[in-house]
C-alpha cells in the first residue's frame, strides 16, 4: 500500500512537471513561430541597418541614409526579418550581394587585419616613446652618461692661457692705436 | 697635456654600435603601411577605363539563372549599361535602351547588358518588368563588375568593339534611340 502510494505521488509530480514546462515553451516560443507572423518593428529593423553602409550614400550608416536606395535595403531587412532570418544571416545576405564594403566593421582577415592591429601598435609605440622621453628628462645631470669624452684638466688650463695671452696682446694693440 | 690615445681606444671598445632590429624593423613597418597607403591612393585617383583599353571582362550572373561571359562574346560588339531601380535618370533611358536591343537582336552582332548597380532584387524585377526590358540584366555581385570598370555611377554605359576594346562611354542617359544607334553603327562597320 505504502509503495503504491509512493508511486502515484511520483505520477503526480511528474505529470505536474511536465505541464509546468509545456506551459512555459508555450511562453517562450518565438515570435516567428506564432500563428500571424509579427512584423518586424522599426527598432529591430535599424538595429541591424545601423551595421550597415550602402555603396552609394557612404559614411551615411543604413538606419538614417534618407535616399530610395537605402529606403529599399531597410525594406529588405525587414522582409528578411519577418522570414525569421537572424541578424548574421542578413549581414553576410548583403555581403554576398554587395561586398564587404557594406559593413561597418570590416570582417578580420586578409589585409583587414591591419586595422586592428595598427591602431593599438601606434598608440603602444607612442606609450613608449614617451616614457623615454620623460626617463630622460627625469634624469639628474650628474648620472647622465657623458657623451663625449672631457679634455683633461691640463688641457683646459693651457688653452686658457693662451686665450688669455691672446686678449692681453689685443688689448695691447689697442690701447697703442689709440695713443698714436 | 693631450688624452692617453690607448685609453680613447679602451672606450671606443667598450660601446661597439649594437644592430637594433627593432628600430629596423619598426621602419621597415612604416615603409611597407606607407607604400600600401599609396597603392591605396593610386587606385582609388586611377579614373574611369579609358576608350582604346581592353574592356575588363566579367561574368553576368542574370536573373534568370543564365550566367554571361564577356569572353565568349568576342567578335560582337557589346553595350554595358549600369543602372538601378531607384536611379530615375535610369528610367529616361529604358525604353530607348530596349528599342535598341529589338533593332538589333535579330542581326545578333550587337549583345546588350544590364548590369544592376546595389539593388533589391524585388525592385529591380519590378523595374524590368514596368519598362518591357528583355536583354540580359543581373546583379553586380558584390559590385565587381562597376568596380572592374571603375564606374562613378548610374546610368552609366559602356561600349565594346569586335576587338574586345572600349570604344565609347556614355555618362548619364542617353536622349535618345538615334544616339544609341549612332554609337552603335560605326562600331558594327569596323
């Protein structure tokens, strides 16, 4: 008696279960699948134009280009919405159509690459260039390297003697010119 | 007093140059990112195909499934046109377009092609069908072919001779039918 009751109790539950998820799928279930298909909104239609640029107009994005061209791409979008497409597919649609050139972010690969790569690479370059610079400028006048190599002291005394020497004798000459 | 001359020797050894290949290599990057950008450039100032160049071939993929290359049409004198169904000076020209091509046809000397500019294709369907137009028209995939021949619009219009060479182009539509005839005649003759 025990074990059938047991044994009802887990039907019980499991027939609960199972309606509870049935009910909620009957929730969730997109909208693609209901019965009248929903069209797409305006939202939903600039959300995937604003990714992207018609050849014609460029560096006007999709969603605010005024011109019939572009008018006739969003319209394609949403007709491509309503059949359910997801947004990758109506991105790589206009790629096959148009080229890669309709996208706001270039795919990376072949020579794409470059602009991703270059942008972080200079502003790295940068960073570092400057720190050198301000390694530099930081650094005490006694503890740089001296560049080039410092005449002797002996050197230095002989060559102001014979600098003074020489004003000496130009003074000299002068104050004569000036007597005579 | 001079500078012990072994001793300047001692200090020219101790920093011999060292070969820095990261500046090398840094200026071998900026070499090659500025030669891009000039080949860049250069492409992009090259103009329009000039009359007298080979023509660039392509292959039409049309709307109705056939696929067209210019290669097996040597010998025939050939008529590009690039348009779109939402370029209304496309429309000044349709019907005189079309008239041409009904002139011509039945000589099979002279093959006309349409080659539509970022289009829908529902709307570039309904464009061929509002002006009765029957000549082959496709879709420039991924806009190879205005590309190929460096188009800087709609309507634009391209005639190739027998010898495969760009013999006239046409920027913006044409007035009328006896101005297409007019460019078509002489190149029949050659």
């Amino acid at each position: 008696m025990k074990m059938r009751s047991i044994l009802v109790f887990f039907q019980v539950m499991t027939l609960l279960f199972l309606s509870t998820n049935l009910v909620m799928a009957a929730e969730n279930t997109p909208w693609q699948q209901d019965s009248v298909p929903r069209l797409p909104t305006d939202d939903e239609v600039n959300a995937v134009a604003k990714q992207l640029y018609c050849p014609v107009c460029e560096n006007i994005p999709l969603d605010v280009c005024p011109t019939l061209a572009c008018e006739q791409w969003r319209g394609l979008i949403r007709e491509k919405l309503a059949a359910g497409w997801d947004e990758e597919q109506i991105k790589t649609y206009f790629v096959n159509q148009y080229g890669d050139r309709v996208l706001a972010t270039p795919p990376a690969r072949g020579l794409n690459w470059l602009v991703y790569i270059i942008p972080p690479l200079a502003i790295l370059a940068g960073v570092y260039f400057l720190y050198r610079a301000f390694s530099a400028w930081k650094k005490p006048a006694d503890q740089l390297e001296p560049e080039v190599q410092a005449p002797a002291a002996g050197a230095a005394d002989e060559y102001a003697a014979r600098f003074e020497e020489e004003l000496r004798k130009r003074q000299a000459n002068t104050f004569k010119k000036g007597e005579s | 007093m001079t500078s012990d001359p072994a001793e300047t020797t001692n200090l020219t050894q101790a920093t011999p140059p060292r070969f820095r290949w990261g500046r090398i290599l840094a200026w071998l990057g900026l070499a090659v990112l500025l030669a891009m950008l000039a080949m860049g450039l250069v492409n992009t100032q090259r103009g329009p195909v000039l009359v007298g160049q080979d023509a660039p071939d392509f292959v039409l993929s049309t709307f109705d499934g056939q696929e067209i290359d210019t290669q097996d049409l040597q010998g025939k004198v050939i008529v590009v046109n690039f348009w779109a169904s939402w370029c209304k000076p496309c429309e000044q020209e349709a019907a005189d377009l079309e008239a041409a091509w009904q002139d011509y046809a039945p000589g099979q000397q002279v093959v006309f092609l349409g080659v539509d500019y970022v289009d829908t294709e529902p709307e570039a369907l309904g464009y061929l069908q509002k002006f009765n137009i029957t000549y082959p028209n496709g879709p420039d995939l991924r806009t190879r072919i205005s590309q190929a021949y460096r188009t800087s619009g709609v309507p634009e219009t391209y005639f190739i001779d027998r010898q495969g060479k760009l013999a006239y182009v046409q920027i913006g539509p044409f007035r009328s039918l006896a101005q297409i005839k007019g460019i078509i005649e002489p190149l029949l003759a050659q």
